[in-house]
C-alpha cells in the first residue's frame, strides 16, 4: 500500500479459505449474490483466457503451452485466488496460470467503469467538430488549419477512432499504475504541416481558436521530442532580422525557413516503447462534454433525424414540436448532465516526422512488438519459468 507497487506485480496472493476467497471479491465489487455478477466473473476468466491466447502466448499455445484443464474449464474465481495463494510444491503450475490470468482479469475489470458518465460517440462528436470548424481546403484542394485569414499548410489530417478494447488491455498490462483512467488516448488527432518551420503555428493555432483549452490540458503529459522551442525562436528571429534590414530577399527568407531542422537532442519521450526516431509534439487535453441525461437521450435521436433529413414535412414538424415541448417543460438546463470531462491526444509534426514513424523503426508495428513483450513479461513470468 506504501510501498507504491501495482498489485499485478505481486508475486502471490494471501487468501487461504473459501471464506477468505468470497470476501475479497465481495470487497472487491462483486456479489455471489447477485446472478449478473456471477455471470460477469465468469465472462471475465473466459475473455482473460483468450486475451493470453490471442496476444500474449499464440506460438506457445499453439504447441500445447496451456493452463491445466482445472483453470481452462474454472468458472468461480475463488479458485484462481486460492491456486494463485498456494506454498504446495506439486501446484507450482496452477499457482503461476492462475497468478497471470488475475492480472488480466483484474486489467479487464477496471476497463468496465471507465467514463461510462460520457457516452464516447458524443464525446467524439463535440472533440472532433473543434477541430472540423477550422480545417478547410483552399481554392486549390489544399489543406489548410485555421481560418481564411491565418492559416497553416497540412500535409494531412488524422483522427484516432476510439481505441479497441485489446489496444486497452494491453496498454495497461504495462503501464505502471495500471488502471484504466490513467488510458488518456481513447480519442485523438494527429496534425502534420507540410514544413517543420509550420508545426509551431499549428499548435499557436490550436490555442488561438480554441480547439484546445490551456488550463484543461495536462501539463505533466506535454511532450515535446520534436522541436527545440528556444533554438528554433533564434533561427526564426535571426532570419527575420535578415529579412528586415535586405540581407536577404523574401524567396531567400522562405528558402532558409524550408530547411531549417529540429533539436539534435529534442525531450525524450517517457515511453519506453517508442523509438528515439518517433518525434511530434504530444498535447493531452480534456473538454468538457454536455451530453443528455438517459432519460432525454431521445431527444438526441429526434434531432439525427431531423438533421439527417429522411422525414417528410410533417414528420419533421413533429418531432420539433415534441423537443420544443420538453425543453418548455424541463429547462435547458435540466435535461444535460456536463459534469464530466473527456481526454482525448493531440499530435503535432512535420511531414518528415510522419515518414519516418510510417516507415521506419517508430513505425505503429514495432511499438505494438515492444508493447506486447513488455506485457508478456509482466504477466506470465511465472508461467514462462516453469519451461525452463
């Protein structure tokens, strides 16, 4: 508890009775009593089972490196508590099969609550339609950020969907704290300007319009393995200077601008399983989300038909008339629940930044390798021991 140590990284556990066993799943949120929760237990065990198999072991499970057949066909986990507690010599396997499969149980488990507050489609919506309002194309197809009159060339535009439930999993099974709000990418966008000299207009842009708000962003996850900010406010300024007194002519300006580079030595990325060639400018933020309460979400589904505008004219002055009325009767105000906040990540880059995470060693792929080795280890240690 002090000692500041996650509890999937426990070597055993200390349950030694059935009693033991039921009281530590009562005080850990589930009810024997209770039908649903029963039932929930059980579809936890089977979706652990499958998680290892799937992604932390395939080869192995393949060639017959399974569980014993007393945890493959378990359905009450009292009993992987007390396997995962036994001192007995000759239980050695069932102790380090059930010692890994808690651990993704417990990973699984904490997934289950996470902002349920906030439906994700909505959250989605409000987070994306910031940035939508001022992403545009030019007269000439181009990309741009902004607005008309200050805006910035991209070379595309990005959004993270909202991550799948084994990118979830895994991603906890390595994260030192392990619990599921400590995940702050469930949603995203990711921003590359054409030049590098751009980036840092982007991310002025992203404050000056308000597609992210200062105070809402977390200041101890800004990450910046890019763009050294001093250097590059040198360069920018000398040039300028330059350019003001005729050293140079405005083609030459923009020509030096081009070529300017990023830090020999940028910040460090905190994640041990990126590699030193990822570069962006990393921002997590929150927005606050106004979704319905469950009793008005109707009211949502009445304005997607009217906007998506499949109904007659009748139709549709119905269905207005029916929210007129509720909001006549409720007050605004009454019928949205804004209480809860929504992470979402913001990148920022250069389209040389991009081509080397697409291409080379920061690719999508060898971070998901280095993910899925650091997971394997910390779970089935125990299991992966008993082979040798």
């Amino acid at each position: 508890l002090v000692g500041g140590k996650s509890s999937i990284d426990l070597p055993e556990l200390n349950v030694h009775s059935f009693d033991e066993a039921s009281q530590f799943i009562e005080n850990y949120g589930y009810s024997f009593d209770r039908d649903e929760d029963q039932q929930r237990m059980h579809s936890l065990i089977v979706e652990s089972l499958s998680f290892i198999e799937k992604f932390l072991m395939p080869r192995e499970w393949r060639r017959g490196l399974k569980p014993p057949q007393g945890i493959m066909y378990c359905e009450d986990p009292r009993y992987l508590l007390l396997w995962a507690s036994s001192n007995d010599p000759e239980a050695r396997e069932l102790k380090a099969w059930s010692c890994a499969i808690l651990r993704v149980i417990h990973t699984i488990a904490h997934i289950e609550g996470v902002h349920r507050l906030v439906d994700i489609k909505v959250a989605r919506e409000q987070i994306m339609g910031r940035f939508q309002s001022h992403v545009f194309r030019s007269d000439q197809g181009e990309l741009m950020l902004g607005d008309e009159d200050n805006h910035v060339l991209l070379h595309r535009l990005e959004w993270k969907e909202q991550k799948n439930r084994e990118s979830i999993i895994l991603k906890l099974l390595h994260k030192q704290a392990n619990v599921a709000e400590t995940i702050y990418d469930f949603l995203g966008v990711r921003i590359i300007t054409k030049r590098l000299c751009d980036v840092m207009l982007a991310v002025k842009f992203l404050r000056q319009f308000h597609m992210v708000t200062f105070p809402n962003c977390v200041p101890s996850r800004s990450r910046n393995t890019l763009v050294e900010v001093d250097r590059f406010r040198a360069q920018i300024e000398a040039l300028r200077e330059m350019l003001m007194v005729g050293s140079i002519t405005t083609e030459e300006f923009n020509a030096m601008v081009d070529r300017l580079t990023g830090s020999d030595n940028p910040q460090q990325t905190s994640n041990p399983h990126s590699a030193k060639s990822y570069q962006s400018i990393q921002l997590t933020c929150r927005q606050r989300i106004r979704t319905y309460k469950p009793q008005w979400r109707w009211l949502e589904k009445f304005r997607t038909a009217i906007d998506e505008g499949d109904l007659t004219r009748e139709q549709t002055v119905m269905l207005q008339q029916a929210i007129n009325l509720a909001q006549d009767w409720n007050g605004d105000n009454d019928m949205y629940d804004s209480n809860s906040f929504f992470p979402f990540e913001v990148q920022v880059m250069d389209q040389g930044a991009y081509d080397r995470i697409v291409r080379g060693e920061a690719s999508h792929h060898r971070y998901k390798r280095s993910q899925i080795r650091a997971a394997r280890r910390r779970v089935l240690h125990g299991v992966l021991r008993l082979k040798v």
